[in-house]
C-alpha cells in the first residue's frame, strides 16, 4: 500500500544565515519596523524607538517558515545593537493568531524523511529562542491571537506577555508527531505547577487566555471584542470565580448551548476586533522600560533570563537530534496527516491502530504506514 497521493517538495532549502536576510510586507514573511517611542501622553519621543517584530503568515495563522526563522533572527540581532531601541514587541499579524508553529506544510513537503535537513533547521530554530533569550532589549510578547506550539515556545522565551482575552494556549506535538521540546518543556515548569506544566506539555488541550492568567503564565489579558461600542470580554469563557465539583471554576470554556451561541457572536466580531487596550498595555509598559537605566534593565532581566536559559541551553542540543531523527518516522505520519486533511477529512493518524502495529512488531515502512493514514475520499 503506498502514499503517492501525498505531497512532496524537493526544492533544496538555505539554512545559512550569511545569505541576505531582509524582511518584508508580503506574507510569508517577518515585518520589521520601528516605531517612535511615545509617552502615556501620546507624545512622541524625539529618537527613541520600540522595535516591532511580526510574523505575517495569517492565512497559515502565522506559522513560521524557514525564510521567517531566519527574519526573527535578523529582526532580534537588529533590535539587540540599536543604540536607539528601547524595547521590543514579538507579535503576529491578524486577529487570529499570534503563531501556531512550524509550517505544517513545509514540515510534511519537505523536512519530512530528510531527518539531516530537519536538524539544519533546528539549528536555525534554537538560533531563534536564543535571539530572543539573548536580546539586550526587553522583549514584550504582544498575544494577538492564538498561541500554540511552536508559537507557545517561541511566547515564552519573550520577558512578558500581554495577551488578547480570545487568544488560546497550549501544544500540539504529540498529537502530530511531535514532542514540545522547543522550549515548552524547558519553560513550562518555571511558569506553571509542575503537573500542569505535564498536562500542557502531552495532553494537547487548549487553555484560554484567563486561565493562563490565572496560572500567572501570562501578565495581562484584555478585551478586543467591541460590540455597540462596549468593550466585551470573550463571551466562550467563565470569568468567574465558583466552585464546581470541588474546583474553582475559573477561565474555563462554557458548556452547550451557551457556548455555541457565544461562538457564534465571536465568529462574527473576531475578524473586526480592536487591539486599542492590547496596545495601551503594551506601551504602558514601554514606557516603563525607557524610564529606566538601560544597563541596570539588562542586567536584572538577563538575570532571570538565565533561569531559563540554563534548562534550555542544557536540553536543546540533545533535543535538535531527536527532533531531527523523528522525522523518519511518527513525524513523517504526523505532519502528512495534518497537511492532507483537505484530501482525508482527518488531521490525525489511526493512533489504536499505530500502537497494535507496533504491538505486533510490524516493520516501520511505507505499508505500516498507510495502514494509519486517512485514505483520499472519493
């Protein structure tokens, strides 16, 4: 049984960083800009700026391809040795998504099976978390939508996070062929307890904005909903306080038909919403870098930096070889069944059915394979 019918690329990829990197305005691609510093006046600061980073993929939810990974890096090396920056903003474009990842597409077309050309991206990827780890600017992670796997990692290596109240959190890996070992499981402990670090880490389950905050991975959240003129936090979610089952209900999604119906109002409002209290957030707390000594910044950031620095630089080497030897196998099948769920109608593999294979001690090959694949529909 084979795979024909699935796509493949064989377009060689530059994982060099010594070609030109520039950025661009058509997607995909990353958005360099800087923007003039204002104060909490409106006043604009006379040559003092806050660099903005964004990954403009929308229509792939602002998934990184690898030209993108190269422009991240560019964009944070830049921002890093301008004498007149004095903070950066990490953000993605749209009101959907502030990045879901790697590019599923390109993962699946090409780096699939080409386990030596997957660890040349690696390299390019941990290149990106330490850019940012390594900033000499503080990093600010404007969350304009949702933040989920890679994009989850790449999140948290920023310094703070002010988040849209429709954005989403978690990982995908497992569930796609994967494993969070991009930073999340580097990350996660330091921001979470130790067994929700675990359940977000394998579970693959969404959390919302408020439930991130109350977990205090995130700093702030606020509405981008305006309906009639009113700002309207996201209508899916319990934000507030009660106890069900023994448990603080808090950030949870709603249940039935009061969640249906709140999607439908989100569904429709989403596409128009208003980053202007993001935004506000987002330079408040500008504001409060550039009304610091620069040195004395760095140095007290750089130093809870290092927390998370020392897991990460202890792991990703390890990680960039595992990650690249995966490609020959569950991420092959992961990453085609996302990729070709247009032409299956599913984005996963037959798990029950991979695991009694394995059980039997099938030979991992292309008929072992197809054998968990969705098959085309007719």
């Amino acid at each position: 049984m084979a795979l024909e019918w699935m796509p493949r690329e064989n377009e060689p990829k530059d994982h060099s960083l010594h070609t030109n990197v520039h950025w661009g305005t058509e997607a995909p691609c990353v958005v360099y800009e800087k923007r003039p510093l204002t104060g909490p006046d409106g006043k604009v600061i006379d040559k003092l700026f806050v660099s903005w980073i964004r990954l403009n993929n929308p229509t792939q939810y602002n998934s990184y391809t690898t030209e993108m990974v190269k422009g991240v890096i560019a964009g944070f090396e830049n921002a890093s040795l301008d004498r007149s920056v004095v903070a950066v903003v990490f953000t993605g474009t749209g009101p959907f998504a502030f990045c879901t990842g790697g590019n599923t597409k390109e993962y699946s077309e090409f780096y699939s099976l080409r386990c030596d050309e997957y660890g040349q991206y690696m390299e390019l990827f941990n290149h990106m978390v330490d850019s940012i780890l390594a900033c000499k600017k503080p990093v600010i992670c404007r969350v304009n939508g949702m933040r989920v796997a890679g994009g989850q990692e790449i999140g948290m290596a920023c310094d703070l996070a002010i988040s849209s109240d429709l954005a989403i959190y978690g990982q995908a890996g497992p569930k796609h062929g994967s494993a969070p070992v991009g930073g999340a499981s580097d990350f996660l402990p330091w921001y979470l307890s130790v067994e929700d670090a675990m359940w977000n880490c394998i579970s693959c389950e969404m959390w919302s904005a408020y439930k991130m905050k109350a977990k205090n991975l995130i700093s702030k959240c606020v509405p981008v909903l305006k309906i009639d003129g009113k700002w309207v936090r996201n209508p899916m979610i319990i934000t507030d306080k009660y106890v069900e089952d023994g448990e603080i209900v808090y950030g949870e999604y709603k249940k039935g038909d009061a969640l249906k119906e709140a999607r439908e109002l989100v569904k429709v409002h989403q596409p128009n919403a208003d980053f202007e209290l993001l935004d506000k957030e987002v330079n408040k707390i500008a504001w409060t870098f550039s009304n610091l000594f620069p040195g004395c910044l760095i140095e007290s950031i750089d130093s809870i930096r290092q927390k998370k620095k020392f897991f990460w630089d202890t792991m990703k080497n390890s990680h960039r070889h595992w990650l690249a030897a995966n490609m020959g196998g569950e991420a092959f099948l992961g990453f085609g069944a996302f990729n070709t769920k247009k032409i299956t109608g599913q984005d996963t593999v037959d798990f029950i059915k991979f695991r009694q294979n394995i059980a039997d001690m099938k030979t991992w090959d292309m008929n072992m394979f197809a054998e968990v694949m969705g098959k085309p529909k007719k």
